[in-house]
C-alpha cells in the first residue's frame, strides 16, 4: 500500500478527528476527549490523511522535563494493518528526538502494537504523579484501571533519564474474549469488568 500523507493537523481537521477519538472512546479503548480538548491540543497531533479523508490521529505531549506521552493514537478499523499507526507513532518519535526529549510513555491496552516498537512495561508508579491528570475523568480510575503503563528510551543528547524498574509483560490484552476487560493492576486478583456493551 502507497504510504498515506502524515502531517500536522489543521483547524479544519477537529471535528473528523474528534469523531475518531470518540468512536474509540465509546468502546473504551481510548480515554473521552472534549473536542474542545482537541482544539487546545492540536499543534500536538498528527494526523494521517489520504486522498482528503482522515484515517487516524496521534499525538505527543510534553508532560514533564525529559518525558513525553503518546497519546491518542488511532486508526480507522478498516484501515487498520496497513503500517498507518507505524507512521504516526514514528512521526512523534522523530518529533521528540528533535526536541532533545529521551523518554516516552504511553497509557493503552493494546500493548503489542507499543511493545513492536520497544516500549517495555513499567508499574504506573515509576511515573511522575503528573501524568496521572487525565486518570481523573476515567470510569475505571483508581482502582480499576485498565491500562498499561509502557516507557521508551531514545538516544540523543537530552539528559539521561533516571533509572527505571521494567517488568515483565504482565498484559493479557491480546487473548481477552470479547466483551471482557481486566484491571491492569487490580485491587483484587482475578477481578474482571464486563463491558456496558456486552451486557445489551
């Protein structure tokens, strides 16, 4: 497949690209976004675009000295597995290298697609408090989160990131049954949370 257009996102992109994040949203595989959280953001998003259409989103945020987030990153399913994510996530890769930043994270529960790119799972405590601002407003927040915290090291010449504990990979998010979530680290072992829309 001929790559699509990977650019920064423009005003006129918003509202497609709230209707994407809120898509995934309403599955919770992403966290709520108001679009007017989009528009304060967007100079932080890309956006993928072929032939004028939208298909996905992605976005780097600067959350503390030396530690960026990737957020927001999301494809349209039926374009999915077309390497769409792979050139929105390298398009914030190299903004952070140019930005002198050495350490990334990333909330999510696809952990796979992250773990292809060496992200390695870390205990969301390893981060600063800073990045829990967003956890708020959250359904599964606190003792129920769902997502996985993964860190990425860069090379470069910022300063050396302070030494980090990585575990194992604990996710069990590849082989869920459908319908089903698990609390990434759970209060209770074994507690599982049906989705709403399995429950219709």
């Amino acid at each position: 497949m001929k790559p699509v257009l990977i650019r920064k996102a423009r005003m006129g992109d918003v509202r497609a690209m709230h209707r994407l994040l809120s898509h995934f949203a309403d599955k919770r595989e992403l966290l709520p976004r108001a679009i007017s959280e989009v528009y304060e953001n967007l100079q932080q998003f890309y956006v993928a675009e072929d032939h004028g259409k939208l298909l996905g989103t992605c976005a780097l945020y600067v959350t503390w000295d030396n530690l960026a987030e990737v957020k927001a990153l999301a494809v349209e399913e039926k374009y999915q597995g077309r390497g769409i994510g792979k050139q929105l996530l390298k398009a914030c890769l190299e903004v952070a290298r140019e930005l002198d930043i050495r350490r990334l994270f990333t909330l999510t529960i696809r952990t796979g697609f992250f773990e292809h790119f060496g992200f390695r799972h870390v205990d969301k405590e390893n981060l600063p408090h800073k990045v829990w601002t967003e956890c708020v407003r959250c359904v599964y927040f606190p003792e129920r989160c769902i997502e996985y915290a993964m860190v990425k090291d860069l090379p470069g010449r910022g300063p050396e990131p302070p030494k980090i504990i990585f575990r194992k990979k604990t996710a069990l998010s590849q082989s869920l049954p459908a319908g089903i979530l698990v609390p990434s680290e759970p209060m209770v072992p074994g507690v599982t949370i049906p989705r709403e829309d399995a429950k219709k």
